[in-house]
C-alpha cells in the first residue's frame, strides 16, 4: 500500500533471527510489569545499480554488500538488501513503515534476465534451462512492493527471541516498459511493544534425550558423562511420553506427541538440546520406527514430493500477535504436513527453537557405538594436533554448466576454511590431482581430522564430485569402502554438499516392495543404512557427527555458487563456528537461521527445502572440539 509520497507500510508476513545483523540485544526492554512502547529507526541507501549486457538479457548487480536476488524459476532476477532485528521473546511488532528515497527510472535495452533453474547434486546429467515465465507478460512491476517483512520466534544462544526481517527492493522491473523503477535508499520505522516474557525461565534441565526404553541401558554412561561436564540431562522414553509420565498428552500421532513434549520440556523445564534416538526398525509397505519421523510435503518439482524433516522438532513456535504458540506445521488443517504445493500451502516459521540433531541408531549395539564415540571425543579431542585439521574434498560440481573454470565443489571447501583460526588444512580436489580414488579420502580421514567437508554430488549410498569439465567421470566414496576407516579416537566433524546422504530410512527391506523394485534400485534406496548415518555410526573409525541432506540437494555453478542454494548452506555452519558457537546443535542451527535470514521462509520452495532437509546425525550438546 502506497501512503503520501514514498512512503510504504509492510505490516506483513516473514522473520528472522541474528547476531550478525543490526539487533536488539537487551534481555527485555520493559520492565515487566506492563507494556512499553517504542520504535527504532534504520537507514538504507543503495549504489546505482550496474547493468550488464550478457547472452541476450540484462545483468543487474549492486556494489552493495550482503545484496541476494530472488530466484523463482523463470522469473526476472532482481536483487534485495535483507535487514535483521531481534526483539525479547513477547515483544509485538505494531508497525512497519518504509519512507522512500531518490526514486528515478532506467531504459533497458534488453530483457533482464531470467532466474534458472536450480541444479540437483544428485549423481545425474541434468541441463540447466533457463525460461522466460508469464511475469515478462505482465503490465505491472516485479516485485510488487518495495518492501516486505515476516515476524518470527527463533532461538539465540539460551533464549527465544522474537526476528523480524524485513526485505527491500531497490529495483521493480517493468517488462513492458523494458525499464527499472529504482530508489537511492529507505527509512525504516518500526514500532513495537515490550510485554514480559510468557515463557518461564526455568533450567532444570539442558539436554533431553528422548528414546525408547529398549535402549535406556545404552544410553545411561552418556548421561553419567554429560553431568560430569556440567550438561544436566533427563532421558525420557517414548513410553513416558505416551503415557503422560511427566506432561499431558496431546497431539494426533506419535510425532506430533513427541513435539508437544518438547514445547512443554522447553517451558517447565528450561531445555536447550534435544537428542532424538532411534531409526528404522522394519517395515516393508509401511516403515517402522524407534523414535518417530515426520515427512515434510514440500513439494520442489522434482519427482520427491515428501522428505525426511527433523526441523519439524526444532521448529516448536510461530507469531502470532507477540505471542510465541505451538507451530503444528499443520496450517490448513488436512494432515499433512509442511505442505506446499498443488493441494495447498501450510504456513510454516521454519526457525529453530531448541536445538535437535539425531542418532537414527537401529539396535542397541549402534546406541553403544555413538554413546562410546561421543565420551571418547568429548573427552580426548582437546589439545590434539588432528583436531585442528581440515579437510575438504571436492571437485568441478557441475562441468558442463555455467564458468567451465570454475570448480564449485573446490571453492566450497576453500572458502569453509576460510572462516577457521588455527587450522591446518588439506585439500582434496580433482583439479590438482590431490583427490583420484576413494582411498585418498580413507587416507586423509585415518591421519585425522577435526573437520571433514565434502561438496559435490551423492546419493543415499555414495559421495562423488567430478574431474574438471569431465562430468562423465565419478570420483568418490561409498558405503562399501567404509571398512578401511581406521580413525579411531580421531572423529571429525563432518558436512556434506550433495543429495540425499542423510536420508535415514532407506533399507534393505525396500527391496522386497516389489512393485517399486525400480525406483528402490535406481534411487539407491536399498542399501542397509543411509551413507551419512553408516559414516557416524561406523565402529572405531568415521565421525562424530554428519550434517547431510535427506533429500535432492541444490546449487548453482559458476562465479555464484558460495552466494545461494546448498553451497551457501554448507558454509553457514563454518560461519557459525567462526564465532565462537561450539555446542554442536548451537552451530548446526544458527546455520539454518542464516540462511533464513538471507532467504526468508516459504518465498521460493527450493530454498525452504534446503532448510528443511539439513539433518544432524549427532549429539547436540556436543563439545566441538572436547573439553
């Protein structure tokens, strides 16, 4: 809506969370016996936009930083400035009103270019197109505002914080005209009010593990361990949840059940971490489970219209009227849920609330592996020379697309390193003939490391990445190479660029669904665990943790690729750790709410699956590093 002369109100939809970006700091700004009114004002002013004329289309680009463009398939690329603000927990946003400034006009001598099409990181030849949409034959602007903003509840360090990101637009894109409407800058004003927290501050406990009682025993010496470190910890059993042992029941199925718990853990108990165990445990037509999973149905284009989301435990609440209450990611109420797409669209907050990562373990002697690994790590990692080692492994992600001499793979390992002090780093790469089999990785891994990086390409089984501008050649590792890992004590930290790795529910049991047999076989569904979880899991040897996609993975080649889709994600968790965050689901989270910040929830679907789908196998509560 237009006011006056240039000046917008966004009283609207959209938020997000962090320390990076100009906020509010103060643990509350009232006094707590009431409401308090106030306002902050920001100031925005933009370069002139640079247009470039390159393969038929104009190229718009800002010397700006922290400028990200919107990527909708076929769509007119155009750039944003994002700007973030974080409010005490109660805190309600009233007003938004964005004041205008040096607003002037451009000719075009072409069309501005259209967003391609993401490129998956799955182990297939894939062509990027690029189209022109319905928005070239539209008589209005794109975008259709100056300015938009969501409201959301998000976690900072120990506490819930209310985010609000607003998003400005410093060029609309007539197609019609062929010109760009811009503005030199903005005055933001926001108002809000400050109302007493509505959640108590409580801290009885910091880490909850929730598990089935078959596997209490397992778990009892990592307990006995975390309250040597000063991490109070409660087991729960999916038993005492069911049962209403500690808190009423509510919710429609058993994950649902387990998520009300966790609000409720959260509230009475003050909890921080949440560690999930439990995988699949059978089931041919309908899967089996230890500890309940619940199934996004974001659906991207692709041929999976549903993934594995442990976010949906993470994400507990959403805004509403300065409010933080229960985000069931059920909006529209049919029983499906994180749905986007031709049945409908549920309204999602997407930031996490407490910090959750999983050991998607499938009998006992696997919860006995990970618990050894975990007091193993946590207590001998410190001071050792191979923690504080680096490797990266990759190669030219996506020959055949975009700068032929651009190595995507390679470049996100470089730049990961790039935000690690004190690190010693070994790169392997196609390009300098450091990475030609998987024995060089099985080499690097058993020397030690304390971060273990791959960016490239997989499936639920394998890893792999290519030789420059070979992308007929595959050069990786798989699940059966996992023997020869003799790394033991020396456990890595370990991210993974590339689909599917973390998808936790395959099985050898999809074989026998015999109607499906060619999709099992040609998803690489049929293997005896996922290639991310067999890598952690994986007795004396692998990692500590491994944080991968459970379904298809992103990106873009070329120049771009550090600056959206997956390798963005791959390297906001470095990000992360570079300042100073070292409690595993801590890093782990803040990287999601990153790259939230940058590209705001359930504004293009392939960016809020990649949120979505970033799965922790791990303790949460882990020492990165050791004591």
């Amino acid at each position: 809506m237009k006011i006056g002369a240039g000046i917008v109100s966004i009283m609207g939809v959209v938020l997000l969370i962090s320390s990076a970006f100009a906020g509010i700091d103060a643990p509350f700004l009232g006094t707590g016996e009431g409401e308090t009114e106030d306002s902050i004002t920001l100031s925005i002013d933009f370069s002139e936009p640079k247009i470039t004329y390159e393969k038929g289309y104009a190229r718009i680009t800002y010397t700006d930083d922290d400028m990200s463009y919107l990527s909708d398939e076929g769509a007119p690329l155009m750039p944003y400035k994002t700007e973030v603000l974080t409010f005490p927990l109660g805190t309600k946003i009233t007003d938004v009103v964005v004041e205008l400034k040096g607003q002037y006009t451009l000719t075009l001598s072409q069309k501005v270019a259209p967003a391609p099409a993401p490129l998956p990181a799955n182990m297939q030849h894939v062509h990027r197109e690029i189209w022109e949409g319905g928005i070239y034959q539209s008589t209005g602007r794109y975008p259709g505002e100056w300015a938009t903003h969501t409201i959301s509840i998000g976690r900072e360090g120990d506490r819930q914080v209310v985010i609000l990101s607003i998003q400005m637009y410093p060029v609309q894109y007539a197609p019609q005209e062929n010109m760009l409407h811009c503005i030199g800058g903005a005055t933001i004003r926001v108002s809000y009010e400050v109302n007493p927290s509505p959640l108590p501050a409580t801290d009885a406990y910091d880490l909850v593990i929730i598990a089935p009682e078959k596997f209490s025993g397992a778990l009892a010496p990592l307990i006995t361990h975390k309250e040597s470190y000063g991490i109070a910890t409660k087991l729960v059993t999916l038993e005492e949840i069911y049962s209403g042992t500690y808190f009423s029941v509510q919710g429609r199925d058993d994950a649902e059940k387990v998520k009300y718990f966790i609000k409720d853990a959260i509230e009475e108990w003050g909890i921080e971490y949440v560690m999930l165990v439990g995988g699949r445990h059978g089931g041919i037509m309908e899967e089996k489970w230890w500890c309940p999973v619940r199934y996004s149905y974001l659906d991207d284009g692709s041929d999976e219209d549903h993934f594995l989301c442990d976010l949906y435990f993470s994400d507990i609440y959403k805004y509403e009227e300065g409010q933080p209450v229960f985000d069931d990611w059920d909006s529209n109420g049919n029983g499906v849920f994180g749905e986007w797409g031709w049945r409908g669209k549920d309204v999602i907050d997407m930031y996490p609330d407490v910090y959750v990562g999983r050991l998607p373990c499938r009998n006992t002697y696997e919860v006995g592996v990970m618990v050894e690994k975990i007091i193993t790590y946590e207590t001998t990692a410190s001071g050792q020379s191979w923690s504080k080692k680096f490797v990266g492994v990759g190669g030219d992600t996506y020959p055949d697309q975009g700068d032929l001499s651009y190595y995507e793979g390679e470049r996100a390992t470089e730049a990961a390193f790039n935000y690690l002090d004190g690190f010693q780093a070994e790169f392997l790469w196609t390009s300098t003939g450091a990475l030609t089999s998987a024995d060089d990785i099985i080499q690097a891994i058993n020397e030690g490391c304390g971060f273990l990086h791959f960016s490239g390409h997989g499936n639920p089984m394998s890893w792999a990445n290519h030789p420059p501008e070979d992308g007929d050649t595959w050069i990786g590792i798989d699940e059966t190479q996992f023997v020869k890992l003799k790394n033991k004590g020396m456990y890595p930290v370990c991210i993974v660029g590339g689909c599917h790795n973390n998808q936790f529910n395959i099985s050898l049991l999809n074989l026998l669904d015999i109607k499906n047999i060619k999709t099992t076989y040609y998803k690489s569904t049929w293997g005896p665990e996922c290639w991310g979880w067999w890598l952690t899991r994986k007795t004396d040897g692998g990692t500590i943790a491994t944080i991968a996609n459970t379904g298809y993975g992103y990106g873009t080649p070329g120049a771009e690729c550090l600056e959206s889709k997956g390798r963005y994600m791959e390297l906001q968790f470095f990000r992360s750790y570079s300042e100073g965050k070292d409690m595993l689901g801590e890093t782990h989270a803040s990287g999601l709410t990153y790259f939230l910040n940058k590209f705001p929830p359930l504004t293009n679907q392939v960016d809020s699956k990649i949120v979505e789908q970033w799965v922790l196998f791990g303790d949460p509560s882990l020492k990165i590093g050791g004591y």
